[in-house]
C-alpha cells in the first residue's frame, strides 16, 4: 500500500500518542490534523456522539471543538470507500451497510466531515477537509483555518 500511496505513513503499529486508531487511514488523517489544527482548538481522538440515531451513544473518529466558539464539528474517516462509495472486494460489500448506517447515525445538527481512503491518499483534500471542519467551529470562520 505504502507504494502506491507516498503520502500515507509506513505500516507500523497503529498507535501514536496513545491512541490506537483504527486503520492507516485514520493514523494518516490524525497525524495531518496534529499539524494543522490551531492552539485555539481541541481535538478529541474517538468521542462519543451522543442522541445518534440507530443506538444512544456511539464513537466517530475525530471531533474539533472552540471554546470560544462553543461550536464543535466531528469528522469520520471511511478507509473502506472511496469517493464512489462502490463496494468491489467482497470486505467492502459485507461493510457497505454498515458503514451507511455509521455514517447516517449522527445527529442532524451534527452531521461530520467524511474523508474517504482517496481522500486520504491526496494532501489536499486532507487539507481542504480539515479547512472545512475547522472553519465550522472557530470564532472568525475561515479565516484561522488558511
């Protein structure tokens, strides 16, 4: 994997900081947020969402909060789809409701930002993802995020 995809850290255990993550994808994704995330703003590895549909409580990925702001924004890493979200592997097609049913548990007024395993593998829209989730909760918008 790591050859055709440069921008992903080497397999090794999945644990930094300790945290275990998930998958390379959201070890990927948490080490880009470490470096893009301002002072201002907390980060919080595996939170729990509270008043999801489909169960009481359950875990996302990330979720990026202010203070001052009040506001927080969750943002779920999907390592087993691409953008597509077309299931070719016979893994991808026993996951596909499952993911669906992960993704559509939240809250309306807490819908997260998706980074898919494409997404992942291209710093940009790492980049411009993790701009979305941060301009949604700091204080001046968009600004803190350039």
């Amino acid at each position: 994997m790591y050859q055709c995809y440069p921008h992903l850290p080497v397999e090794e255990k999945l644990a930094q900081d300790s945290h275990e993550f998930d998958s390379l994808y959201e070890l990927a994704v948490y080490r880009r947020l470490k470096s893009t995330l301002p002072s201002t703003l907390k980060l919080d590895i595996h939170p729990v969402v509270k008043g999801c549909t489909f169960q009481e409580a359950a875990f996302a990925d990330f979720k990026v909060s202010s203070t001052q702001s009040g506001k927080s924004c969750f943002i779920e890493v999907v390592g087993l789809f691409d953008r597509t979200f077309t299931a070719y592997s016979s893994t991808q097609k026993a996951r596909k409701d499952e993911t669906l049913r992960r993704l559509h548990r939240y809250p309306s007024s807490q819908r997260p930002i998706l980074i898919l395993k494409d997404m992942v593998c291209d710093p940009e829209h790492v980049v411009a993802a993790l701009r979305q989730a941060i301009g949604a909760v700091a204080e001046d918008g968009l600004r803190t995020a350039a």
